[in-house]
C-alpha cells in the first residue's frame, strides 16, 4: 500500500498539462461495442478507472492496443454478453456497457455497481429510458439481465424524471442503432454528453442537440469505426486553478479551457481568483480570496466534483462560506479530515458552513471518495507542517500523475510505500 506525503507551505508555480476527461472517456470508449470496426481514441488519461473499464472490455471480447494517451479497440465478435460483479462493483461507469450490449447485440448482463460511497445513485433511470426503448428487464441476484426485442430496440420519447447524465449516455449508446426515433428530454447537458455525441456522430450514427435539454437521435442500421479525441478534463481543469489559489501561487493550465468552466470561473473570481487566457489555455492565481456561499447543481451549474475543492479553498478566505450539495446525499466525507487539520466546518444536512480564515496544520487523513481525496492534497499543499493522506486509491481513479504535475509546480509531495498495510 501506498500513501501520499506532503509538506505545505510552498506556493505553485509553473505549468501543468490537463489530463483528457475521465467522464467523457469511459463512456467513449463503450461506443466500441456498438461496431465490428477499430474506434481509435486520442488523448485517453492512465487512470486507475480507464484500466478497470477495459478490463471489462477486454473479457467481452474487445481487442485493445494499448499506447495510452492512444487507445484502439476493437470488437470483431462479442466473447461474453455479461459484465461481472467483480469488475462493476469497482466503478459504477462499467454499467455503461448496457447501452451497447442491447442496442447492438441484443442482450446483456450486468452487476448492479459500485463506486465512490457518495450516495445511492440507483439506476433506476438507466432502466426506465431502456424499457422504454423496448428492452425486457429482470433483476436476478444482483445482475440486471435485459433483452431487447427479436427486431430490436425501438426509437421512443424518453422523459427523465431526474437529470442523470449516466442515464443519458446509456440511453445515447442503446438508441443510436434502434429503429426510429428517439428523444431524452430532461436530458443531462454535460460536456462530456456533448463529446459522446461528436463521437457517434463520426461513426455515422445521428444524434442532434446534445447539450440541450432535449436530445434527438435517429437510429442507423449500422456504424462505422471512427478517430476521437477525448476532451480535456474540466474538473481537473477546476481543481488545479483552486490548487494555485490555496496555495497563494500562480499556475498555467495548458491544453484546457475557461470556456470547459464557465460557472466555476465566475464563481471563483468573485471569490477573489484572478484568470488570464494564454493560447493554449489560462493562468490561475489568488487575490483576496473571500468566503462566497455555492450550490452545487447540474451543469452549467457548480459541478459536484468540484465542490470538496472547493471547500478546502474556501477554509483559508476570509468570511464565511455556505456550501449546498444537491446532487449527492453523501458528499460531506472529506469535512471531518479537513476538520483534523484545523479546518471550521459545520455540517446541516445538505449545507456546509465553512468560517474561513483559519490556519491548516498538517496531520494523518483518509480519503474516502476520488474528488475528496484531492480536497485532501490540496489542504495539504497549503497546510504547515506534514500531511499523511491514507487509502489513495481514490486518487488514483481520477488524477492521472498528481504528484508528478505538482511536483513540477514546486510542491513538496511523494508517494511512499508504507509497510504492514
């Protein structure tokens, strides 16, 4: 086992590479299912979750060449119609595959999944848009077992009670090559829902207005193999600006945008970050960071990946800050670990009142979650004193070369292997 080890006190500066998207790769690369032609994928991170997902691939019978950040897949013949618990209870994005599994091979057997403990996220949605679309579904001992009609999928008007980008991508993956017509209103309209549809769209499937409420999808009969290059990551993007204002640094983000962040730049300029766009991306620095109350929402609203970071920013303004999570039940894990390094942080149900301004003093955490695990570095990098941050597995799912990218910044951070772990 491992642990992560970080004397604060030093402001970033430098520069820093933003990674491609985890959450816009993991469902791209379940688009390889849907044809019996190489997809090739640029720009995919190393993460800890990309090789879960092809594992997954790798025992349906998906051909890999593996040459992160390239990636071709490739699926002649489907080897296995069933996506294990083993493997989907480690990532909750493996349940992806439903989509492809019904919409072109007709079947499919899935674990209910697993992931971060932030909260229920049933998929209940997921299955609604696909019985709707025309599938059959059971549920035995855990697995969702779904057929699709011996003519296949139908095209359907598919209302989501709830914004769910999952669902979307799913429902996306299974009615691209159903007959007819499909509509998902109330739709998620994420960036990466936006990227899923560039990247159909170029294996000539028809999906029009993905990043609107309302996204229309024509099934084909077929598609082809296609080049995609998977988006930069915008909460990756969100995290190391936040990262240089803790630190009361100054880093450049290359190969990423401000316009990836548009709420989360206005909402941090008014707490005090100062943004100046480069060519090849921006710079982020802090000002006079004040204490500003947020709520998290679906996009364009504040991101809910963001909001740990966020919080551990917020501990060093000066004021008082109101924190609100709408998405996720269970996502004030990080605040007791903050709270042993000297963070003030009440919790009210839903709202996190964080009085700002108190100093951070280094000391042993445990992540629990991939974006609280980051909260947890950045507190660190800002903290007197010696951080120990425990169970980085979380880490590893989401941030591809961390200590790396902050290390070249100037942080005092290393990975240690500790002994009887």
């Amino acid at each position: 086992m491992h642990k992560i080890r970080i004397l604060g006190g030093q402001p970033l500066a430098g520069d820093i590479t933003i990674s491609g998207a985890k959450n816009a790769a993991l469902p791209l690369l379940c688009v390889s299912l849907l044809t019996d032609q190489p997809m090739i994928f640029k720009n995919v991170p190393n993460l800890a979750d990309i090789r879960t997902l092809l594992e997954l691939l790798d025992q349906h019978g998906v051909s890999i060449n593996d040459n992160l950040p390239d990636l071709t897949l490739c699926t002649h013949t489907l080897k296995s119609n069933t996506a294990p618990y083993e493997i989907v209870r480690r990532m909750r994005a493996s349940f992806l595959v439903l989509g492809p599994l019904l919409g072109r091979h007709g079947s499919g057997i899935v674990s209910l999944p697993g992931g971060c403990a932030i909260g229920t996220r049933p998929v209940d949605l997921h299955l609604m848009g696909l019985e709707k679309l025309g599938a059959s579904i059971q549920l035995e001992s855990g697995y969702v077992h779904a057929t699709a009609p011996s003519n296949g999928l139908r095209g359907a008007d598919i209302s989501m009670p709830m914004i769910s980008v999952g669902a979307t991508e799913n429902v996306m993956l299974a009615a691209v090559l159903a007959k007819g017509t499909t509509r998902i209103i109330n739709a998620a309209r994420e960036p990466e829902i936006i990227d899923l549809a560039k990247c159909l769209n170029a294996m000539g499937a028809r999906v029009e207005h993905a990043g609107t409420d309302t996204i229309i999808i024509e099934g084909v009969d077929t598609l082809h193999g296609a080049t995609h290059t998977v988006q930069p990551d915008r909460i990756e993007t969100g995290t190391y600006a936040m990262a240089a204002a803790i630190t009361r640094g100054e880093v450049t983000l290359n190969e990423t945008s401000l316009d990836l962040i548009p709420t989360v730049v206005s909402v941090l300029e008014q707490a005090g970050m100062i943004f100046t766009p480069t060519e090849n991306g921006f710079k982020a620095k802090a000002g006079n960071l004040k204490g500003i109350d947020i709520m998290t929402e679906p996009f364009p609203g504040f991101s809910t990946d963001l909001q740990a970071q966020f919080m551990a920013l917020m501990t060093l303004a000066t004021g008082a800050s109101m924190i609100t999570e709408t998405i996720f039940e269970n996502r004030f894990m990080h605040v007791p670990e903050l709270c042993r390094m000297g963070a003030n942080i009440t919790v009210h149900g839903s709202s996190a009142l964080v009085r700002c301004g108190t100093p951070l003093k280094g000391a042993p955490v445990m992540a629990t979650d991939i974006r609280a695990s980051i909260s947890l570095v950045m507190a660190g990098l800002a903290a007197q004193g010696e951080t120990m941050i425990d169970r980085i597995y979380h880490l590893d799912r989401g941030y591809e070369t961390v200590e790396d990218k902050l290390r070249n910044c100037g942080a005092h951070i290393e990975r240690i292997a500790v002994s009887g772990d």
